[in-house]
C-alpha cells in the first residue's frame, strides 16, 4: 500500500522471542497487513524462554481469533489444554478451598447480579454456594467438560475456557505464523544502541558485528529491560512491600491421569504451588518469599508436594514484583517481563502482554512520537497494572491464616489504599467497585473475597425487595441446570 503520511512508522524491531515477542510480532503483524510496516523479531538462540505464564485466561481465544489461528490446531500443535478456572486450596485455612471459574455465575434476578442474592441468602442458611452455580466451577471439580452452547440454557451459553500450554511451543506455533505472513526474524544478540539526537533508539547493535535500525521498538527481552531500562532508564517500582515473594522454582513432572481442568493454586508456608497440566506432562513450581524460606527448603517442599522425579533439572528463577514506571518511553514499548512482574497467581501475564499491544494499536504512534499519546498509553496500562496487583494482593492480606511467618507477615501488612477502599466498600455492602473495561469483573472480586470468608454487613437492599420464594425457584433452576450441564458433558 502506498505511504500516505511521510510520518508513518515505516518499521518495527522487536526485540526478544519468547511468548511476548512472538505475540507481538503476529498482532502487529495482522494490525498492519497490507502496509509497507517492516516487523523484525531479533532473538538469541542463547537465551531462553522463562516459562513461568503456562496457564492463562479467556480472553488468549479472544486473540487467536482476532488474528486468526484456528483454536483447535493451536491446541494441538502447543500440546494444550483446557481450563475452567483456578482452585485456591489452603488460603482461607488449611484444609480449606474456594474457586475462581469463568463465565456466568446464576443469572439476574430483578436486575441485580446473582451473586447478590446469594449474599443475601445467608439470612435463610442457604447451604448452596459456589460449585452449584457456576458450570465452569462444577465441571471443574467432576472432571468434566461440555463447550459453550448458547441453545442450552444459560449456564451452557455462559461458559468460558481458557488454555495451559507449553510456552515453548507456543513460541515456536506462533514464531511459524508471524515469519508466514512476512515477519523477519534475526538471530542475534544485542549489545548496545546508538540514540538519536533526541534520545530514542536509532539502531541496535549486534556482537555479530552488524546493525539494525527501526522507528519503534518493542522490548520484549525479559526481567533485564534490555532497552526500556539499560537504554531508556525508564525506573521500576517495587511493589515487594505488598508482595515479598521474590523468587519461584519450577519443575516438570510426568501426567499421572487425566489433566485437570483446572490450574492449582496450593498456599504453602512460605508462598503457594502451582500446577499446571498439559497433553504431555505437568507443570510445576513454588513461589516463595526468600526471606522466609532458603532455596533448597523450597524445592525439597516442591519435590515433596509433586510426589514424583522430575523430568527436567528445576529452574531458579528470582524477581522484583512491580512495574516499570514507564511502559513507553521515546519510541520504546515494554512488554511482557521487561514490562513488570506479577506473580501468576491469577494467570494474568500473558493477558498483560495483549492488553498492552491492545493499547499500543489503540495509541498507535506516528514518527513524532507525542508525548501527550504516549502519556494515556502509560496512563491506560498504569490503572491495569495497580488493579491486578490488587487482585493479586487480597489473596494474601484477607487470609485467616496466621500459622506460619510468612502468613502473619503478610496479613499483618497494611494494604494499597485502592485495595483498601474496595474492600471497605464490600464489607458494608457487598459491591466491589469494578469499573468497565476492568479485567476483574463484580463477580470475580465476588468469587475471591467471599471464598476467603469476606461477609458484607448490608447486602444491597434491592435484593431485599424480590419475592424470597421467587429468589428460591431461581436458585433451585439454576442448580439444576448445572447438574445437568455436568451430567451431559463427557
């Protein structure tokens, strides 16, 4: 297509392979079809992948098929596999769990959210809760699975998935993509940048030997920041006071039976487990806070906890939890590690990576790079960051588990005042303040703070005028449909 606009971004390096690199790469790629846009991905065959962000949420289907990748060849070709939600087990207490599904949860009922009569339901000891009316979370817990179908009902219609698979597969599944629709890649590894004279990235340089210039760079080159940080100095803020973990071992083990529907979230005494099931063996691994636990006390807790021989040496991996004080600087993008770093408890970092080139395409820059663009930019994924890292938080800070120091030190902690003043909302009232656009819906805050034993004193007063019998037959309707969505499913 012929240049129109001699401002144009005319090319793109990204720098740095991996998931982010190689999303990047096939989302720029279809956002600029058509265009003379150069897209380069400079990756060292040296470095790896750290793949740490197997298990994501619903919206990674959203990016497949907005790029077109056909859902179930992806699934195959990255040895996925399905996932209807995280199970939370020993936060609340030990011995205790509580679900994270996706998808709806019960349905309106007077045009006020389900989860809201359930609160009030307390008031006639409803013994139900949140297994017998959400399908995702009860098909969970059987071990069962039944796709989205909006001819059945309300609880089939709303059902959502998302994926667990193999970050190096995925890497590569996508890498075949992005160098079929045109996207070069360069096996190299940088040393250094020149700048122009206004302090953006000019060219990067190679210990090769040569050269490589763009207009906009995209830095996906991990926890280091090769260029929004060594280049730009874009800063970090540490967000350790509110999240101590800091570093994570990870392991895989062989698949013993069916892989799970579901992503592992075990709290330990120093931090919590995760696993996660693919087609071919089961990821592994502890996060855990160094200054309650040394490194070799957690991988003998890990090895214990996976009951088996790994299948590969156990990698350490050590973190700052925060986010770059800048995402955008000049003509350099962060994405994905170099962006920041939140603990996958929630699955949240590979949507971080979308969402952030979601919001490049929504502030896509031309040559001039204004500052004004670049500003909402940072503003935009600034509140995105702060919010999730409050999810993130709560898990932590409203446990009632004060048996080890770890847990006490972190319950003990005061909170972000954000956090703070949403959970002060939902003690008084039940609402959690989600705003639209949030990732975390009403309901999800719902899900989270209800299973960690979060009771509001005044549930919303208009749940109070429906017909209690009414609200009863609802509850019994839904029950049933998703007994039967668990029955017919295979």
């Amino acid at each position: 297509m012929q240049e129109t606009d001699p401002g144009a971004i005319r090319s793109i390096a990204i720098v740095g392979g991996g998931t982010a690199g190689w999303m990047s790469a096939v989302l720029l790629g279809h956002a600029l079809r058509g265009s003379d846009v150069r897209i380069t991905v400079v990756e060292s065959a040296e470095i790896g992948i750290v793949g740490v962000g197997e298990a994501t949420i619903p919206p990674i289907l959203d990016f497949l098929d907005l790029v077109g990748i056909d859902r179930e060849a992806f699934i195959r070709e990255t040895e996925a596999t399905l996932k209807l939600g995280i199970r939370f087990q020993d936060w609340k207490t030990v011995g205790e769990h509580y679900w994270h599904p996706f998808g709806t949860f019960g349905v309106a009922i007077d045009r006020r959210p389900f989860h809201h009569h359930l609160q009030r339901a307390a008031a006639w000891d409803e013994p139900r809760g949140v297994v017998d009316f959400s399908l995702a979370a009860a098909l969970a817990e059987a071990g069962r699975f039944t796709p989205p179908d909006p001819r059945e009902g309300p609880a089939r219609a709303g059902l959502r998935y998302a994926l667990h698979f193999d970050a190096a597969l995925v890497a590569r599944t996508l890498r075949t993509v992005a160098e079929r629709r045109g996207v070069r890649r360069l096996d190299r590894t940088v040393v250094d940048v020149t700048r122009t004279p206004a302090g953006h990235v000019d060219e990067l340089l190679f210990r090769e030997g040569d050269r490589l210039g763009a207009d906009l760079f995209i830095d996906c080159s991990g926890f280091r920041g090769l260029l929004i940080e060594g280049a730009m100095a874009a800063g970090y803020e540490d967000w350790t006071r509110w999240l101590p973990c800091d570093r994570a071992v990870a392991g895989p083990t062989a698949l013993n039976g069916e892989p799970q529907l579901y992503t592992l979230s075990h709290a330990r005494d120093a931090g919590w487990r995760w696993r996660i099931p693919l087609q071919h063996r089961a990821g592994n691994g502890y996060v855990y806070s160094s200054r309650h636990i040394d490194d070799q006390a957690a991988l003998d807790d890990l090895t214990r906890q996976v009951g088996g021989t790994f299948l590969a040496e156990p990698r350490q991996l050590r973190f700052t939890t925060g986010r770059r004080k800048a995402f955008w600087k000049g003509n350099v993008v962060a994405l994905g590690l170099a962006s920041g770093f939140l603990e996958p408890l929630e699955s949240t970092s590979i949507h971080l990576v979308t969402s952030g080139l979601y919001k490049l395409l929504d502030h896509f820059p031309d040559r001039t790079f204004d500052p004004a663009n670049i500003a909402a930019y940072n503003a935009s994924l600034i509140e995105e960051y702060e919010t999730i890292r409050d999810f993130i938080v709560a898990h932590y800070g409203l446990s009632a588990r004060r048996d080890t120091p770890f847990w006490r030190d972190v319950t003990g902690q005061s909170l972000p005042d954000s956090l703070q003043s949403r959970i002060d909302l939902y003690r008084a009232t039940g609402r959690c303040r989600a705003r639209p656009g949030d990732l975390f819906a009403d309901v999800n805050w719902f899900y989270v703070l209800h299973g960690l034993g979060l009771r509001p004193r005044h549930p919303d007063p208009l749940t109070g005028m429906s017909d209690a019998a009414a609200v009863r037959g609802v509850f019994d309707q839904v029950a049933r449909d998703v007994a039967a969505g668990v029955s017919a499913a295979r």
